[in-house]
DNA sequence: GAGTTTGAAACT
DNA sequence: CAGTTTCAAACTC
C-alpha cells in the first residue's frame, strides 16, 4: 500500500450530531456553515499565492500526467481582509471533458475529484502542501444531511476519527454506506435548489457569491473519462466536514455539488473555523436553506490551515462526457485566526456526472489506485433514478466497519411506487490493499488538507468519491470504540435498525424532517458513508476528515473495541466498529455503545431458500444488502434490484411496517423503555431463550406480546425495592416467626398480584415465580431452618419441616396463579 | 458440524 | 383471522 499511515488498529471513528436544536436558518444564518469566527480575513497578498499556485496547478495539468504529479503548496493564511472576489478563466461548459484532480499526500496518496465538465478553479490559498505532516490528535467530519424531499430540516453530524488514521482507514469511514430510512420516509440526503446566493457576513463568512465569483481555468490537459454519464436530474451533494485544531477551532468542509442538465456546475466548499471547542456550532439547516448554499453549483474548497496548511495536488487525467463541475476551495487560516474565507488557489477539482439510465442513483466511488501510485478520490455524480419514495420513515444502516475496497460496493435505491421509504445503501467490500484514499498529512505546526475517498463500484464501474479536507493540531485523539460484541471478528455489519431512525421522527408524518438517529451516526464514524437518492434530490455524501479533537468535553465516553481494529484500519479485517450516540447527548458528542433503538451487530445471514428476498432474512428485513453472508442464491444485491424491490413492495404490501424497527419505546405511561412494538408470541421457551425477539433485544415482555408462559418479565416491586431493603427483610425473616409469617403474606400477594406484564391473561402457576417470589420463599426456608436450629431440632425432622415449608409455598404460588386467573 | 427446537414470516 | 407451512436462527449434542 503506498498510504500507511495506520497507527491505526486502534484509530477509532465517532460521530455526533450537532447543534440539533435550530429548525430553521435563515438566509443570515447561512454563515452558521461557514463556521467562520472571526473578523480575520485574507490579504490580497494571499491571492498572489492563489494565482501562483493556481499557475502550478495548471503548469502541472497541462502535463496530463496521471500520477506522481503533485502540487506543494506552502502558504499561511492569516488575515483580516475580506475575501475578494477572484475571475478565473472558465471553462465552457460546452467542454464535455472531465477533470479528475488528485491530492497527494506525501504517501503519494491522491485524492481525485471528477466532476462535470464546467470547471471553476479557486485559488487554493491558505493550502499548503507539507508532507510527513503527522496529526497527532483527532479529526472530524461534519455531514449534513437533509431530507429528501427537499423540506424539513437538515441535520449536521460530526464524525470524529483518529487523524493518525491511515488512508485506508480514512478510506473505510468515506466507503461506509449509511441507508437512512426515517418514520416518515425521509432519506438522507442533500438537496439543494437552483440558485440562490449566499452572501457573507462582515465577520468573514463565507459567501456563496464569492465562491462563485473565484473561478479558475481548467486545465489543458484532461483525461476524459468514459464512465458513466448520470442523468441530467439535479444532483447535489452536500458535506461538511471539520476538523479541529488543537488551539484554534473546528475546520469545516462543506462541499457541494448538484448535477443537472441545466446546471453542470458543482461545488465543494470548504469552510475553516477557528473556534476553540471541538464542535463546531452547526446548525440545523433547513432544506432550503441547504438548497440555497447549494444552489451555487461550485465546490468551494477552504481548508483551514494550522500555522501552515499543506496541501499536495495531484491531479489525475481522466475523461468525462459529463460537463464539468467547479470545484473551489479556500483555505482558511490557523489556530489564532477566525475563519476565513479565500477563493481557493489553484487546487481545482472536478466532479464527474455520470448520466446513465441504468446507473444506480447518484454516489460516489474512490478510485483505488495502485500501491505505489497516490491514491485517488473520484467524486462523481450521477443522476438519480427517479424514485418513489416508500412510507415509512427513514432508515439508515451502515454496514458496519467494512474495509473499502473499489470492488464491490454498493450503493442502492429502492423505489416503492406511494411509499415514502427509500432505501439506500453502501455496501463496502474489504480492502484489497489498495487505497482509495488521499491523505494529507499534517503536523501540529501545519495543518493539511485530508481527503478521503471512497471507493465504490457499480456493475462494471467506480463511482463515488469523497475528499475531506483536514487538518491537525496538537489535539489529543478521540476514539470511539466498537462494542465488544460488535467486534466480532467476521466482518460483520453493524445496522442501524429502520426504529433507530424511526424513532427520530416520531410521530411520523413529517417527511421532511431529516432526522439522523444517533446510533447512525455512530455507525458513520464507524467509517461509512451515507448516500440516499432520491429522483428529485441529489446525493449524500460523507465525506470523513481527519483532524484534531480536544478531548474537552466530559461528556465522551471514549469506547474501545479490543477486537475490533480501528475503523480506519486499512486491513482487511471488516470488524465492524459502533459507536452509538444517544440523541439525547449526543450534542456533545456523548458517546456510548449503548444501543438506544435496537442497533445490533449484523450477523451474516445463512439463508438458503428465500434469496435473502425476504423477512426471514435478516439483511434483507433491515433493508440492507447481504454483504459477507453465508447465504445461497441471494438476490438481496443491487445485481437484482428490480427482483429486490419487487420483494420489498411485496412484503411492505402484507405489512407496511414490515421494515420498521420492532423496538420502540413504550407509549402507555410515556416510560422510556424499549418495548417490542408487535410483540412476540413465544409458547415454549419462556421467552428466556433468543427465539424469543424481545428477550433477543433485552427487553421484557409487554402489553403487546401473546406470549405464553413468559418469564421475560419485570417485577416493578423488584425494581424498585433495593437490595438494602430486600436485606432487612431476609434479616427479619430470620429472627422471628412473626417475619416469617409476614414474609408468608408477602408472597402470597405478590402471587395474587396481576401479572406485571402479560397481557396474555393465561398466566401459568410458573409465571408467578418471579425472581421475587422465589426470593421470599427461600426467605421462608431460611426462616424456617433458624427457626428448628433455635428451637434444637434434629436434622431430620428440620429437612422436613423446611421440606413442608417449600411445600407450603408452592401451593400459595399455585393458589396466586389460580386466583389471578380467575380474576 | 449435524440435528433439533423455536418462533417469525409466509402462506392458505 | 386462524391454522398451517416455510424458513432461518438459536440451540443442543
């Protein structure tokens, strides 16, 4: 592998969601992406940088060369100025070439951004290019995800992993594939709408018209590409991403592209935020608010920069028929100051949008280059199909740690015709030891632009890339560590059950409302990526960056999987890593292995007879592709879409909720336990065996279930009795006859107590033997052993009254069981 | 690893 | 809706 950067078995992703709270952004509150904080500002000086950069970068694509050239730039960016507005010459979007640029690291690792034809380049200042720069802390990516359909709200998540992550490892957390199916249908996924403006605040926000107003020309030498061609649909990807630096603030990176017809032109933009707090204050972006930055159709590229960011550009030849895309990116300044917004030097990236109808919807695929060639990130864009969307609610899975590889990923679409639910998947293959991803390395003193790529391949063809921009600091690496249980060895996916995105949109009718369950955005530290399609609406992409985290926050738990290597190990190995974030803190980045809504490692299933095209299927009944199953003639693969959606309809056609999770929360008292939503109907195994679903979840049985003999319950006197209290009692049992018979009556109501949570109404003598009652009785046989030692009884003759005692207490437990049936 | 048990899903 | 069959996971040996 040319990358190895890992330090990495033990690199772990995070992720968390931000600034939940804010519904809606005005148009001001735009500059809220940008993250800018400061009044600094580039100097024009720095844009002389830009165009000399801008002027290498050319010199270096006119040579057409695929690999090995690179672009150093050394800049540092520091100012108070405004940004001004820099003309670069345009290429007309009639040129149906397509640029692919990669970044290099010193690893030689690329990063390749296709595009459409249309290119704007922006004078990358602020980039430096620096190699052997080691973060020694953590990086951060921030996504923005937002609905489908264009309306609600949009949500910011953060992804925290290891900047000493490897390329592959970086690699791993682009390729994940995040399938977001909320309640209401919505996808995840970045939409934007044609065309408007963003404009600056005086504090150095980014604007979208200067952004737009930074263009560059294309480089002469191009390799056309003859990948696929998306449809004109609009295409847009949003993604934000952020890195910390270890004194200044959160960079973040919000890159955007739409694809159309109409409207070639895609856009990255990278933002650079000094704040201190590793968070960066993001917030929740509505739908049009989204669409509105995206409506620029240039990717604006600012990558913060430490004391010096270094970025390595190089760029690979690659043909396109697709129009070419702009692709901006500013460079924003270090640790003191605030962010910044320059039109980027002359790192130009292009985005491909590819065009064929049988493409599956629109994702993005990193191009694994050979070991010793950089590695290359391909961003693409292709049209989406166009898509129904089916009922209920969003899901999003993300496989879980699966090593990226440019085999056989899979993103995936499924279309129910008067449904809202869409189904989108990434399915990772394991690394072949190729990297698909670019790195940049970074050093406390330098930050550097991080790219990460993904690799994916649909039928025949890659598609999808990611770049992250990153930069480092001399933070202090936060980690979050897969569950031991997820950490089997297998390479198994972690799943993010449709419930977990469910249950943020609760109450389901909001389509619009994009809500990201945590235990999704854990399984995206985890390295994956989330892609959803929509027929109207673009792509999402995530897009992994490395950079320095504080470990401020008390709030993290910090999470290790033993077993499990790093998310960005670049191994094989495709342990999946989970951090699951509960909603509630996860603000802050409170990180648990906690399952909040039912999130469980995805086993491989075994299926044989049902082609995985079925609910016995466990991958497919959670709407994910079989990816390393053991199963046999499985069509749960985007190789039999038409055949899976069939299946899909046909199963939400016997039972609409078919793919909605089956953990919820209880309702009735408005308690906050997970309770199975169907119930389970077990005869046999008491429901203290994993056929039973709700013991399966670890959670009691309920109103819902139709078990029969169900010892899977809870006995709220048990709960709430403490151990303390339950001592006194056994205390009390011993010393006295009279406790003894206390004790006696004690059971006896417990006996007579309705069952706590059947619902069944058939409860069997046994099921009164609640882990209280058998509790009480051995009370009562201790007594009664105390009581014949104290009175001087022989052995024989206190076995059999203890013996009578027992007795005695089966009988009141059977006499309860009776009388509760009766009533 | 093979065979059995179990309960959800599918089918009638 | 209930009964039966199919299926794959869980479990046992």
């Amino acid at each position: 592998m040319s990358t190895n950067n890992n330090k990495g078995q033990n690199t772990r992703a995070l992720v968390e969601p931000l600034a939940l709270d804010s519904r809606t952004l005005g148009d001001s509150d735009l500059s809220a992406l940008s993250l800018s904080h400061g009044n600094e500002q580039y100097p024009s000086n720095d844009f002389e940088e830009f165009a000399n950069i801008q002027a290498e970068l050319e010199c270096i694509n006119s040579e057409g060369v695929m690999t090995d050239e690179r672009i150093v730039i050394d800049e540092n960016v520091e100012t108070d100025t405004t940004v001004p507005d820099v003309e670069m010459a345009e290429i007309s979007e009639q040129v149906q070439t397509e640029h692919v640029y990669t970044l290099a690291n010193p690893n030689n690792q690329n990063i390749v951004f296709q595009t459409k034809p249309t290119v704007q380049r922006v004078p990358v200042s602020a980039v430096q290019v620096k190699p052997n720069i080691c973060p020694t802390t953590q990086s951060q990516s921030i996504m923005i995800v937002s609905p489908v359909s264009g309306q609600g709200t949009s949500q910011i998540l953060k992804i925290s992993h290891p900047p000493s992550a490897s390329a592959e490892q970086l690699q791993s957390l682009a390729q994940t594939l995040i399938t977001g199916k909320s309640a209401d249908g919505s996808v995840v996924q970045l939409r934007t709408q044609p065309a408007k403006s963003v404009t600056t605040s005086a504090s150095g926000n980014i604007t979208i018209n200067n952004m737009q107003n930074v263009k560059f020309s294309q480089p002469a030498t191009l390799k056309r590409t003859t990948q696929n061609v998306s449809q004109g649909r609009n295409v847009y990807t949003k993604m934000i991403l952020t890195g910390n630096q270890s004194q200044s603030g959160t960079q973040q990176v919000l890159i955007t592209s739409s694809q159309s017809e109409n409207q070639p032109a895609q856009g990255i933009k990278f933002l650079n935020n000094t704040s201190s707090s590793y968070v960066s204050p993001t917030k929740n972006i509505t739908l049009a608010q989204m669409g509105t930055i995206l409506s620029t159709n240039k990717q604006h590229i600012l990558p913060t920069s430490s004391p010096k960011q270094s970025v390595i550009l190089n760029k690979l030849l690659q043909s396109s028929t697709s129009q070419q895309s702009k692709v901006t990116i500013i460079p924003t300044n270090t640790v003191k100051s605030p962010t910044k917004i320059l039109p980027a030097p002359t790192l130009s990236i292009q985005a491909k949008s590819s065009t064929t109808a049988n493409q599956p919807p629109t994702f993005i695929t990193a191009k694994s280059s050979t070991q010793q060639n950089p590695q290359k990130v391909i961003i693409r864009q292709g049209s989406l199909k166009p898509s129904n969307v089916l009922g209920s609610g969003q899901v999003i899975r993300i496989p879980a740690n699966q090593n990226i590889v440019t085999g056989s990923n899979q993103v995936h679409q499924i279309q129910m015709s008067g449904r809202q639910v869409q189904y989108v998947r990434l399915v990772s293959t394991p690394s072949t030891g190729s990297t698909n991803v670019v790195t940049v390395g970074k050093t406390k003193a330098s930050a550097t632009l991080q790219t990460v790529g993904i690799g994916q391949k649909i039928g025949n063809q890659q598609q999808i890339v990611k770049v992250v921009p990153l930069n480092t600091g001399n933070q202090s690496l936060r980690t979050v560590a897969p569950k031991a249980t997820l950490t089997t060895s297998g390479g198994q996916k972690l799943l993010i059950p449709a419930a977990a995105a469910a249950a943020a949109a609760v109450g389901g009718q909001s389509k619009n409302a994009v809500a990201i369950p945590a235990s999704a955005l854990s399984q995206l530290a985890s390295g994956q990526a989330v892609l959803s399609t929509n027929p109207n609406v673009g792509n999402i992409v995530v897009l992994p960056a490395q950079y320095i985290q504080q470990q401020q926050s008390t709030d993290e738990v910090k999470l290790k999987s033993p077993t499990t290597p790093g998310l960005l190990s670049s191994s094989q190995s495709s342990t999946a890593t989970l951090c699951v974030i509960d909603g509630k803190n996860s603000q802050r980045g409170v990180y648990s292995n906690v399952e909040p809504n039912g999130i469980r490692p995805r086993k491989p299933c075994n299926c044989t007879k049902s082609q995985c095209l079925k609910l016995y299927c466990d991958c497919f009944a959670n709407g994910e592709f079989c990816h390393m199953c053991n199963c046999n003639n499985c069509s749960n693969n985007l190789g039999n879409e038409e055949e899976r959606q069939r299946a899909i309809k046909s199963c939400l056609e016997r039972n609409p909720n078919a793919f909605r999770p089956k953990i919820g929360k209880g309702r009735e008292t408005g308690e906050d336990i997970r309770r199975h939503n169907k119930g389970c109907n077990c005869k046999r195994s008491g429901c203290l065996k994993n056929y039973c679903e709700c013991y399966e979840a670890k959670i009691p049985c309920s109103g819902n279930c139709k078990c029969i003999g169900c010892r899977n319950i809870v006995d709220p006197i048990l709960q709430k009795k403490s151990l303390k209290d339950l001592a006194e009692t056994a205390e009390t049992v011993k010393t006295t006859k009279l406790s003894l018979n206390k004790t006696q009556l004690q059971l006896s109501e417990m006996a007579f107590r309705p069952p706590a949570t059947s619902n069944t109404g058939t409860r069997q003598p046994f099921n009164f033997l609640t882990e209280k009652v058998v509790e009480i009785t051995c009370q009562c046989l201790m007594a009664q052993a105390e009581e014949a030692e104290r009175n001087m009884v022989d052995d024989e003759t206190s076995q059999r009254l203890i013996i009578e005692e027992f007795g005695r207490c089966l009988k009141e437990i059977i006499q309860s069981a009776h009388k509760a049936e009766a009533t």
